[in-house]
C-alpha cells in the first residue's frame, strides 16, 4: 500500500500557505467539533459595514489539513462520530456479517430491525449531532455576517440545526452517513444547501491500483470534493472500498449493481435478487454512506430507449436493461424496493435513485424514456420515504443549454422536491478533451435553478479513466460551477468571498486575491511565471500589473478618480 | 522577425490528419472562392435519412490549412478582395495617408465623402461579395441538411445572400471589412447567424513581441478564433499591427484610445479630439475592421460608476474617466460622435461600442451606471445607422448566473437589435486562474439567448498576460460555449456534429469521435497516453475501452439488446 508520505503532505502544502485548521464547537451536542479552513487576510476589509481581516471557509479536507491529526492510512481516520452514537442507543452489533473492518469495530446495525436513519430522527422531532454538525458548516462561523447581508435586498438567516432537520424530515435535503462510517464528518445535501459536488473514482478492469484510488479520494476532498463515489469493478473491489472508506472524511457512494456483476463475471443476465442483497449487506457493514440503485429502469421504458441515437448510457441502466430482456420480468431493483429500503433503514444508507435511462447525446435528451423513468424514480421516492429512507434523484447527462431548466422543472414537480444530483448536464456532444468545462455550463445553470450536488466530469470523461491531475480539474471546475450557482442563489457566504476578492482585486492585495481564488498555490505560480516571462519585477506590491502595465491599468485610475 | 516554419506548419498537422481544406465558389460572385475544412469519417453514418461519409466545417484558418497556398509573412497573404472591389469603383487612392502597408499598395477610401459600408449597399438592395461569401460560410455546404433538418420540429431554410444583405440593413448583422484589409476572409456577426467569438492578442509596456502577438493571431485563426483584437499598447504599436493585419485572415479590431493614449505618453488629460481623430484614419488607412470606441461614458455615469465595489474596470473607460473629470467636460468621443462616424463610412469600419462601465465584480451588475450607458449605447447605435455605420454593443464582464438573462433583454430593447459582443460574463469574482471556464458559463447561456460574439477569456485572465497556450484553452473553451450556444439555438449543421459524433460514439468509431472534436490532435493524444498508462493494447478497433472495460461498456450492452 501507499506510504503516508507519498499521499498526504503537511497542513501548509495542503492548504497553501494563508490558511489555517480551526475548529468550532456544537452547541446542542458539545462533543462535536468542525473543522474549518481559515484564510488570513494580509489587510482589513470593510465589506457593508463589518470588517473581515480574515475568512473561514467551509472545508472537505478532514484531519488531513490538520497539523495535530496523526495520520495513519493502515488505521484509518480518527472515528469522530463514536462519541455521538453512544447518545443513540438504538445500534446493536451486526451477526450477519464476516466483515472485519480496518479499524477493528464489529459493524453495527440499527437494533430490533428499527430504523436508524436522519429522515426517521428528523420526522420524530429530533436533532440529531449530524444535522447539527451539518448546520455549523453550511455557516462558515458567519452567522452575523448571515443576518447582516441584505444580497440583492433579500434578508438572510444562518442556518440552524432545526432548519437541516426540518429539510431532512420533509425530504428536501439528505444527510449521507451510514452508521458504519464512523470517520465521516457529515453534511447535507439539499437546495436550501450550499451546491454540493461530487468526485468519482475508482479502477475498471483494464485500470489502476487501489493506491492510486485512495490517493485520488484524498486529493478530491483537499481540492473541494463534498462527496466521492468509488466506482470500481474489477478485482479488489472490496479492499479499494475499505480503504477509501476508513480514510475518508466525506461521504462514500458507490453503484453495487457493479460488484454484483463481478460477482457473476460479468454475465447480467445471471445476477439475482439475493446476490445483489448481499452485496448491499456487505457494503452497508463496511460503511457506504450512500447507493445508487438503478430501481426505474422498466420494461415498458426499454423501447422508447432503444429507440433513441445512444440508447442506454448508464452503466447500471445497460446492466439492468439486458437482465429485464434475458428473463423478460420487471427490474428485480423494482420488485424488491421495499426490501432493499429496509436494509437501507437498519444502516441509514441513502438512496440516490440512479437515472439509467438518461440521455448520453443532445438528440436524446428530454425525451419519452428519460422523463418516463423520472416519474417513476417519484413513484419511487415515495416508497423510499414511507419507510424513513433518505432519497436523492440523479439526472442527466446530455441537455441542450435551452432544455437543462426543464429537466429541474419536472424533477421537482415528479420527485417532489428530493435532492437532484446530476451530472452536469453537457451541453453539446462535441466536447471530448473539454468535457469538465462542458459540464460545468450545464451544472451552473442547473444547480442555480435548484439542483443540490454537481457530479464532477473530467477531462478524461469520454477519452480514458481520469488520473490524478484530471481529478484535480474536475473538481476545481466543478468547485467554481457550485459556488457560481450559489452567488446566484443569493448564498451571503459565496457573496461575501466574491466581495472580498474585488474589494483585495480593486486594492491591488496580491496575495489576497491569490487566497480567495479556488486554489491559491495554483493562481500564485500562474501569476509568478507570468511576470517572470515578461522580467517583471515590480513585485507583488506596486498598483498595476503585467497585464496592462501603468499607464492602462483601470483599477489604477478608476481609485485615482 | 519570426521565420515562417515557426510560425505555422504544413496542412496535415495544422488541421489534424483527417481533414483537408477544400473550397467553394460563389453564384453571384464567381470570382469569390469560399474554404472549409471537410472532415473525412472512417465510415458512412446516416442522419436523418441522410448519408454521410465526411463534413465540410466552419474555416476560420484561412490560406494557413491550404498546402498549396505560399505563405511570406513578410509579404502578407494574398489579397483576395482585390477583383470583387474592382466590382465596386467608388473607392479611391487616399492622399491623405504617409503610411506604406507592407503589401504595397496606397490605401484606399470612399470617393468623394461617400459611403461604402455594408450596409450602405445593403439598404441600396446590393449584395455585395462580402454577403455571399459570409452566406455561403455559415451554411458548410450543407444546404440539403439545412433544408430536410427538422431540429426540434422547426423547419430551418439554408443562409442565402439575400437574408445576410436584410440582416445587415436592418442593422441586426454586421460584416466588418475595411476596404483596406484586402486579405479578410468576410464573415457575419449577428443573432440569426453562427455564434462567433473574438481572441484578444496584443503587447504591454512590460510585455512581449511582435513575432509573439503575429504567432498568437494565426494560431488563434487555426484553433477558431472569428476575429482577433489587437490590444497592443507599449512600442510598435503600428508595426505589430500592421504585421497582425497583412497576415490575418479574420476581422482585426482595435481599441484605438491605447494608441492615442501612447502618443500623450500615457497622460489622459492629454488626450484630444485631433489626436484622437488622426489615430483613427492611420488605424483606417492600415484596414482595422473594428473600433471599439467608448462613446458611452458620460459624465452623468461617473458618480453612479464611482460608488461602486470596483468603480471602472474598462481601460478604455477608466481613460475617459478621468480626461472627463480633469476638463469638467463631456466625453470627446461623444461629443464627436458624427465626426467619427463620418471617418468610419469612408472606409467600412464597423464600431464596437465599448461598454466603458461594465461591471467589474458580481456587486456590481446590472446597476444603473451599466445600463445608464447601454441606454446611451442604443442612442449612439441610431446616430450611427443614420451614416449607415455598421455597429455592434460590447457587453459585460462580471454578472452572476440569475442576472444574465436580463443583461440580454435590456441590449435588445434599449440597442435596438444591434449585434451583441460580450466578454464572459464571468459568474462569480472568484474564479482566477480558471476563468476561461468561468466565462465561458456565462457566455454560453447569453450566447443562446442570442449574443451574437463572445470576447474569449484566457486562463491568465485577473493574472497575467496569456501566452500562446493560453490562447489556445481560451478559444477553444469559448468555441465550445459558442458552438453549445448554437446548439441550443437549434442551428442545423452544430446539430449533425453532435449527431454524428454521438453515432460515431456508438458505433465506437474512435477516430471519427476524436476528428469531430474542436481539437482532434488533441482528444486523440489525451486517449492514447491514458491508454498508454493503462497497458492497454486493445487498439481502436474493440468495442469497449479502458473507462469500463469489456463488461461494463453501457453502450456496447445497449448495442447488443
């Protein structure tokens, strides 16, 4: 396995060099702690009234930006959530299972065939310490800043953990976080949120090692990643997912149609109900905070689909759609959906109801089989909820820039307002090389619509499997596109850091401007060579730059006025 | 100054291996010879009932892709529009003018004070060789598709010369095309037509070379650009823009204030109406096809712009401020409005009216001192269609994703239909050193509501000056929004792209996927080396690859239902 000291590195590299790890406490449940990243400012800026000498913000890193943490991958991270659990006796150690995790816990499951999910808590009223760790991190120690800021002349309120449990009971926002991922720190997904986005990883038969997919997860959580998918298939399944599981600070989801395939050696017309139950089992005691489940792709969709100029692009949706037609019987993710909401129940795993049927090309999208599925996935929401399970959708795909508003329109209006989690849309076909950014302009405007978490894209998606740069890239894009969508959702946090960046712009604060950007050791070197290209030595502290030089530069006159 | 075998390369790697340039006369005008580059499929695909083996596309490289075309840079390219302007004697040798271009000949203008604007013909009735050529261009021959394309159930009718000549009377298109830029390839620019976008190269005081900015031109042409700016300030500014305009196949804009502003040492109180003035007919006599002159910012903007988080961040804007505020008086560039028209009629110049006050940071869009001037704009668009000058409105800048829409509305309500030219918008202030990307969100949504030119973004944008890689991630981000605009817009021949990349896709042509991508030379090195990495030898002819692997190809599974 990986050497600690190849896939993690001090708190200064991890961060850049102007932030630090600070900690704030919960006040209903004071054995919580959240971890924020903290930018010092190098001056003081009056921004409405307040003054900022320094911004926290929210932060995906876990202990690894944490100078004090120890590390140690063959352990795992801290268990942060074990404390809290002893609150909620309603776990009992798991019989069922072989599972021997890394760290050494026999896995747990809610006690009496009970539930012990957010949705069932938030419906009875209570407050559980994830809604409330959750609640801390949307505000980023802003709260009075929150209260202040009249954005585009509409009031604000911090959120509050009795507003997450209020969003989880309605079905409005999800909080991922199996009670066997100990190490998780939670948060919520829902689009009174922040957007939220996703990084997939994950090797395939022809791919990588598991070393290569931890350090992957870890990278995508520094750069931004609020959730990360292990997608592999292949040998190791498992073990790849046991190592990202312990190691990781974020919520896990994985498609475990994919093992189960493995499990058959890839013949999906072999796959059964009761393989596919154990494979849920077995990836419910090792920790997964959340599935996809590919449960709408029906029979009476698969014509309309093979219809169309890509048919079935959804790994899990192909899978499904050849097992329905070998066996000519309903998905067996269908027939069995109660079944498997009660395994969901007993470990608190959320359901993403994956869109098999969603359109891979422009020509397809919108179409008879997509928004057919989607109703069912409503249908299938509902069944979900009956039982206390939380629910997310996922959508497309390929959209056309005048079809994406249509696509939350419908969600909202078929799922009744459970979180949306698409992928992208990409708005043309034509993108390959180019399809992070592609993605991104069809998640901006949809996530600003309403939709609750990005799945990232990279500039592989298309061409080959992503590397660790082309993670770095998709995050990154999809970082700007989730913040994007938050400055026009009106969210006073993303407004202010927008704020303070123009005000550092427009004072000629480098160093700032470097720090408020999505990756400051990368917009600092941009810069530097920059100016080392053109022998520029004025410096970080004069009042105009390379770009236009003294004479040109508006900033400068523009303050001269 | 550069050698030519550095400055581009022969046809097969300029274009990729499998395109070739080829070309098409015109009807009207048979002396016109239209070129494009047809992509060669590795197979026959049929679309719609229709066949095809290979697709003529959109060309903006000029004699740069054609193998038997003899390039001297110190000669400039050959001057096609010479034998369509014998057509059309109202020109005549200025005597005004000391300047020498570099291909010999004495500069032109309209005889005896006259017109010879595109759109002075065009409300004459005559379609000149400029439409047919910009006509014959946005349909890539593929007139039939055009035609038989029911994109959306909307029928669509090919370009013809006759539509481009009312779009440009009626002011809602332009053509620009200085009588003494003999060597442009004519284009349209307009919201009924192909969405374009414009490269902005030029040197600094502290910046780099002519061969430098000559070699970003051409280059930008090769990757698509559909005009260039030439921003240069600093020395030489006519010699690097004399080398730019001989050698350039596309439109060259200027922003002539820089100039002027040089010749007063960089002083803005300095600046007169004269100066100013003979800035203009030199840039005219050398053939700029457009001036983007800052007319709008008067003073009744300047307290408004002054409140702002980031006041003026336009250069051209920020100039003209403060020569405003030191004469207490009203904007030359106003106040000589018709002066300035008058010169741009003698040579068919088309006017970017610049947006002096756009906001520079996501405070402070859409407030009263942008469109305070996009209301001026739209005045001074009537003074100019009054002197049949052809004219576009530059637009914002830093807008977030909620208030795009408006900015779109507003132009065409207060500007009269006038094309619209916009950098970005960026969405949020944050994004340096992805801020191609960031633009290319908002350029994307503003371009399907009917922005007929995005200004591209480089990711050195907020950081540095852009180097010729950076020219290259920032065209070819920007085709991709504008080429996703069209898309959305419905356009017929940016729909039988994405059709056939999307069959080739399913049809695991992998060639064909890479050729129809912006940048086939790439998509196909990016796919070779991540199999490369993989040890995957499985070549181009399987039907899966090494994302999935054999078992999990969705579409080789789709395919086999």
């Amino acid at each position: 396995m990986a050497s600690q000291g190849k896939l993690f590195c001090s708190e200064q590299k991890f961060y850049g060099p102007h932030s630090e790890k600070i900690y704030t406490r919960g006040y209903l449940h004071p054995s919580i702690q959240v971890g924020m990243r903290r930018i010092q400012l190098s001056k003081s800026y009056t921004i409405d009234g307040m003054e900022f000498s320094s911004i926290p913000m929210y932060d995906t890193s876990g202990p690894y930006s944490d100078p004090a943490a120890t590390i140690d991958l063959q352990k795992g991270l801290e268990c942060i959530r074990d404390q809290w659990q002893t609150e909620r006796p309603d776990t009992e150690p798991s019989t069922l299972s072989q599972h021997k995790p890394m760290h050494g816990r026999t896995p747990l499951k809610a006690r009496d065939g009970g539930s012990v999910t957010q949705m069932h808590y938030a419906r009875k009223g209570v407050v559980t310490p994830e809604m409330e760790y959750a609640a801390i991190r949307e505000n980023q120690m802003l709260e009075e800043w929150i209260s202040r800021a009249g954005i585009a002349g509409k009031k604000h309120q911090p959120v509050t953990p009795e507003l997450v449990r209020d969003e989880v009971a309605r079905g409005r926002a999800i909080i991922p976080a199996n009670i066997n991922h100990p190490e998780v720190e939670p948060m919520v997904i829902g689009r009174n949120f922040r957007v939220k986005i996703n990084a997939n990883i994950g090797n395939s038969a022809l791919g990588s090692s598991i070393e290569e997919e931890v350090e992957k997860a870890i990278w995508a959580c520094r750069w931004g990643a609020d959730t990360v998918m292990d997608l592999s298939t292949g040998s190791n399944i498992h073990q790849t997912r046991e190592w990202i599981l312990r190691n990781s600070p974020v919520p896990i989801g994985t498609v475990p149609i994919y093992q189960a395939l493995e499990k058959v050696d890839g013949i999906a017309e072999e796959l059964t109900w009761e393989m596919y139950r154990d494979t849920l089992l077995e990836q419910a005691e090792q920790g997964v905070d959340y599935f996809t489940i590919h449960a709408g792709v029906l029979q009476e969709y698969l014509l309309p689909a093979a219809k169309r100029m890509t048919g079935i692009v959804s790994r899990g949706g192909a899978i499904l759609a050849r097992w329905c037609k070998k066996h000519n019987r309903e998905n067996f993710l269908y027939t069995h959906f109660d079944e498997i909401c009660e395994i969901l129940t007993s470990y608190d795993i959320a359901i993403s109801i994956g869109d098999g049927l969603r359109p891979g090309s422009i020509a397809d999208a919108n179409d008879t089989a997509q928004f057919g599925e989607l109703k069912t996935l409503g249908e299938l929401t509902l069944r979900a909820w009956e039982r206390d399970v939380q629910v997310m959708i996922e959508g497309p795909g390929h959209v056309p820039m005048n079809l994406v508003a249509e696509n939350m329109t419908k969600q909202l209006e078929l799922c009744h307002e459970a979180p949306f989690y698409t992928l992208g849309p990409l708005v043309t076909d034509i993108g390959a090389g180019y399809d992070h950014m592609n993605s991104a302009i069809g998640g901006t405007l949809l996530a600003s619509l309403g939709c609750a978490m990005l799945c990232y894209v990279t500039p592989k998606e298309h061409l080959g499997l992503p590397n660790k740069d082309d993670v770095r890239e998709g995050v990154l894009v999809h970082k700007l596109a989730a913040h994007a969508a938050d400055v026009a959702k009106g969210h006073p946090a993303a407004w202010l850091r927008d704020m303070l960046m123009s005000s550092a712009r427009y004072e000629f604060a480098w160093e700032d401007q470097f720090n408020l950007t999505l990756d400051p050791v990368y917009a600092k070197r941009i810069h530097q060579e920059s100016r080392a290209a053109k022998n520029d030595t004025n410096g970080l502290k004069d009042s105009f730059c390379t770009m236009c030089g003294p004479d040109f530069c508006s900033m400068k006159k523009s303050r001269e006025l």
